[in-house]
C-alpha cells in the first residue's frame, strides 16, 4: 500500500494568499497544471481553491475574476490528511466527501495535496472492494 508521502515526494504543492485574485490563482493553475491551489496565511493552510470553485462561485455567478478575491471563493477550512496514511485512505476520504482535491499536512503545515488523478488502477481496485464489501455489509 502507498503512502501519501511517496506520492506527494518531489511535488511542491501550489499555493496562493486570500488577497490573490482569481485570475492570479487560475493562471498560476494553468502554468503547474494543476486543478486547484492551497490557499494560506503564513504558512497554515485557511482554504482550498479548486477548479469547481471558480466555476460555481465565479464564473456562474457573474463575479470578475480579476478583482474576485481567492479568500472570498475559496472552500475555507478544507479537511487534510497526514504524509503517513495510505493512499487508499485518501481515496475514501475524497469518495465520502464528495471532492477530488485533499491537502496533505505535516506539523499543521501544507506539504503536498493528492488528487483522485493519483489513482492507479491498483489503488482503484482495492477502495472498489472495500466499497463493495461495505454496501454488502449494509445490506
């Protein structure tokens, strides 16, 4: 099973301040090809801002994305994970949350974010079966 750190090694994650503009924060998105950006306050993660955001709380709603400010929009208080959990963990919880981006933090610190796109088709199966097990169970 893989931990969270072996998948995050190597990859600085994005980050952004609540005063970046939207604009700033999707084109800094757009450069890393990435789907979203950590938004902190010094160096403690206070939100999320993620592709879905800009659509739904932007785009939408017909707010300027180059005046819209990333604290305004973003998903505050976003739930994380640590390094050490398997990557599996991290699938379940992004399956049970409903969301596809999940912040990997170390010391109350950032280090990294996973996404369902980390999935490999051996991590897949295996939260399949355990999906499937529980549904059984429920049943």
């Amino acid at each position: 099973m893989r931990s969270l750190r072996t998948i995050i090694a190597g990859r600085t994650p994005v980050t952004a301040t609540k005063t970046a503009t939207v604009t700033e924060a999707a084109k800094e998105m757009k450069r890393r090809g990435v789907g979203s950006v950590l938004v902190l306050e010094g160096t403690r993660l206070v939100g999320i801002f993620t592709e879905r955001d800009a659509l739904y709380r932007v785009v939408a709603v017909e707010r300027d994305p180059a005046v819209t400010r990333v604290g305004d929009v973003m998903t505050p208080q976003p739930q994380t994970t640590h390094p050490d959990e398997p990557f599996v963990q991290a699938l379940r919880t992004m399956h049970e949350g409903r969301f596809r981006h999940l912040p990997v933090v170390e010391f109350g610190r950032p280090i990294g974010i996973v996404t369902v796109r980390d999935a490999l088709d051996e991590d897949l199966a295996e939260l399949r079966f355990e999906l499937e097990q529980r549904e059984e169970a429920r049943d």
